[in-house]
C-alpha cells in the first residue's frame, strides 16, 4: 500500500496498481507525496521506481523545481495515520521517529489539525511512563530501601491510597501541564520573535515531545532525569522546526521560563539574606 498525500491534504492509502493507473489517467500527480512501509521519509511519486513506467517524463523545469523539495514536508506523523496503519503501530512509529529523529519528525509533523490527536499521544505516553516510574518507586520502598525500619507490608499499606490517588490524577496532571506549558513557551516565542505559527503547533510539538519522552521515566532510578533532559532537547528542535525560526530562537524561548524562576529564587533569596543580616545588625 502507498500512502497518498497532497500537500498537506491525505488522499488515502492505495495499491501500487492502483496509484500507477491514477497516474494516467490524471487522478494523482507527479508531485504528489507517497510513503510506503519501510521507507524513511516521503517523497514524490515522480521518484517511485516502481512507478516510473506509468508516470510521463517531467519536462526539465519540473524536474529541477523536484530535486529542491523537502524530503519531508508537513504530511503528518505515523500516529496521525493510525486509521490506516493501527493504533500500536502508528504510536511506536512516531514514538521511534520523535526519540531518534526529532528533526525529521518535526518537519513531517502538521502544525495544524486540532489539539486532541496529540493529547490522546502524549496521555498514552505519558501515563504509561509515570504509572511505571511510580510502581518501581513503590516496588524499591516496599523491598526496605528508601523506607527506613518500616518492613514491606507496613510500608506499601503506608503508601497505597496515596500512591492510588496519584495514579488516578496522573492524566489530569498531564493535561493541565501541557496547556499551561505550551501558553508559557508560545508566550516566550512570541517575546523573541519567534511564534511564526499559532499556538497550536506549540501545543503539538510538546504533546508529541512529552508523550515519546514521558516514556523514557520506564528506565529505573535514572528515567526521570534522562526523560527531562532529552524533552528539553526534542522541544528547542520541534519548535525550530514546527515554527520555521533558527534552533537557537527555539533554544532562547524554552530556557527563557528557566531563567526567569532562577533569577527570581536568586533575587529572592539575596532579599531575605540582606533582611535578616540587616536584623541582625539591629
């Protein structure tokens, strides 16, 4: 099967025979977009081999203008095609391509389409990833380490409506820090010039960035600071690319937040330092 889109529009998935006749008789055309299993990216059906035959020879002009396009342009992430290609498959395809390719990820990602297919992607993600951390977590305190003299009975019956109350406000943290996370990114880009598109493509890059890298809380006693890390880098690169600015704009705008909080406590506490030294001296 060859997945068809134009531009940004998704024509479907078709049989090879299928795509070749539409290609003559004027149904699809030399510049539209085709993806297949197992290929990296998309690219125009004018450079499928297999389709060759079938497709008149473009004229010189259009066939210069074709060798300049991108290899990926905003066509959608697997996860986005999961009608056609499954749930599961269309999840850890795009969970694959957020993790080790988050350049092409994001420059194949739509910025627009709605803000519910990338919450439901960074639910699953996410809630899989901190249930997992939080259960481990349990597990070690139950086994004696981190809890004391307690044994493990006392322990996880110390720990358990918490720990079941967390589990079940996990979404709700998600969701809510999701929003108040992208109205604060969208924000700093727009304080350096750089919110070229609206606050819906922020809202998607950080879905599909926290959703692939909330997984990686998974890893025991490191995931979480592993999964912090690599969400800043995946963010500065979806940003950039899901905006159209330069990384370091995109880098100024996640790590503006940060520096901000910093220089706040910093303020603060040389404040409440100089008042008690002033105390003090009184």
């Amino acid at each position: 099967m060859i997945h068809v889109n134009r531009g940004a529009t998704s024509l479907g998935a078709f049989p090879e025979e299928e795509v070749r006749e539409g290609l003559r008789t004027g149904r699809f055309a030399l510049s539209d977009l085709g993806w297949r299993e197992g290929m990296p990216s998309w690219k125009p059906l004018s450079q499928f081999e297999e389709l060759g035959a079938a497709a008149p020879a473009a004229p010189p002009s259009q066939a210069g203008a074709t060798a300049t396009e991108p290899a990926a342009p905003r066509s959608g992430l697997p996860w986005e095609h999961r009608q056609q290609r499954g749930f599961f498959n269309g999840f850890i395809e795009t969970l694959a391509m957020v993790l080790t390719k988050p350049d092409l990820a994001f420059r194949t990602m739509k910025t627009e389409g709605g803000l519910a297919e990338p919450l439901i992607y960074a639910l699953v993600g996410g809630c899989v990833g901190g249930i997992a951390s939080l259960l481990f977590s349990l597990g070690l305190r139950s086994m004696g380490l981190f809890a004391g003299h307690r044994d493990a009975f006392s322990a996880l019956a110390g720990l358990g409506i918490g720990s079941i109350a967390v589990i079940v406000l996990v979404p709700v943290f998600i969701v809510v820090a999701l929003f108040i996370g992208a109205a604060i990114v969208h924000l700093c880009l727009m304080l350096v010039g750089g919110a070229n598109k609206s606050f819906e493509a922020t809202f998607r890059v950080l879905a599909f960035s926290q959703g692939s890298t909330g997984l990686l809380q998974i890893i025991p006693v490191c995931g979480g600071l592993i999964a912090a890390v690599w969400a800043l880098v995946v963010n500065c690169i979806g940003l950039a690319r899901a905006h159209e600015i330069s990384t370091g704009r995109a880098v100024l705008a996640v790590l503006l937040p940060l520096v901000v909080c910093c220089g706040a406590g910093i303020l603060l506490l040389i404040m409440f330092g100089g008042i008690a030294a002033l105390s003090q001296h009184h």
